[in-house]
C-alpha cells in the first residue's frame, strides 16, 4: 500500500510530456497591426526568428542597437485624453512612419488612455501620426531623440 502511495505522488510531480512552451513568442502584433500601406501584418514574430538580432513590431529582423522603445502621448484640444474629452473619437488608430515611406500602425487605441508605448521600434520609424480609428488622416508628430512623441488632436 505504502509503495502505491509512493508511486502516485510521484506521478504527480512528473512534468507532462511535450514541447516546452515558446517563452519569446509575441502576439502584440496581432490583431490590428498593418504592414506598410494597411497591408495585413507580416514578418517575424519572435526574437528566435532573428538569430542574433530582434524581431522589431514593423515584422523586419535589426540589430538591438538600432531598436528603441517609444512612447506617444497625446491631448484633446489641449485637455488630457478622457473618456469625456475623447468623446469625438473614442477609438483611434496609431501609424508609425519612415522618411521613406515605409509605414505600419495599430488599431483601435482607446483615445482616454492618452499614451501608447511600443517597445521595439527600429529607429528609421521617425513619426508617428495618430487620429480618428476609420478617418484615414490624424496628426503627427516628429519622434525625439529620447523616443517620445507628444500630439494634440482637435
């Protein structure tokens, strides 16, 4: 009895079998994220794809040293974004753009919470441009040097 006791403890305390779970794998990208010119979302989606280098939101592999974070924050009309102050445009769309054209964004961003961060933009991204989520245009904004960004939207 006491060795049948034994052995179903034991068994209790053996992992089950299969692959470990993908510790690096990210789905903020999905949902929402666009390729350049609203074309679905394509591209690395983990680190591992990458080899040595990472996979940035854009789905494009960089060294590290040419990634950032980026934080955007805006205003309603000079008043910080609330759920009263963003009644106009409750939902928005985030766009993340290069000098050359390239382009990719999100949608919908909760106007009311008045920030959005992304953790691993290449540094080519130079502006972002945030609006009305289905309006097509907003108001941009140079990305700093310290990766930030700050829009008022009417």
């Amino acid at each position: 009895m006491r060795i049948a006791l034994l052995l179903v403890l034991a068994a209790g305390c053996i992992p089950a079998a299969g692959p470990p779970p993908e510790s690096d794998y990210d789905d903020y990208d999905d949902d929402g994220w666009t390729g350049s010119g609203g074309d679905p979302f394509y591209g690395c989606r983990r680190d591992s794809e990458c080899g040595s280098q990472v996979c940035a939101r854009d789905g494009a592999c960089y060294p590290a040293t040419s990634i950032r974070a980026v934080v955007t924050t805006w205003t309603v009309g000079g008043e910080v974004a609330t759920t009263a102050s963003c009644t106009t445009h409750p939902d928005l769309f985030i766009r993340f753009a290069t000098t050359n054209g390239e382009s990719f964004g999100y949608s919908p961003v909760p106007c009311r919470n008045g920030k959005f961060t992304i953790d691993k933009l290449p540094m080519s991204y130079s502006r972002v441009e945030l609006g009305g989520n289905g309006s097509g245009f907003g108001t941009s904004a140079t990305i700093t040097s310290t990766g930030t960004a700050m829009i008022d939207l009417p």
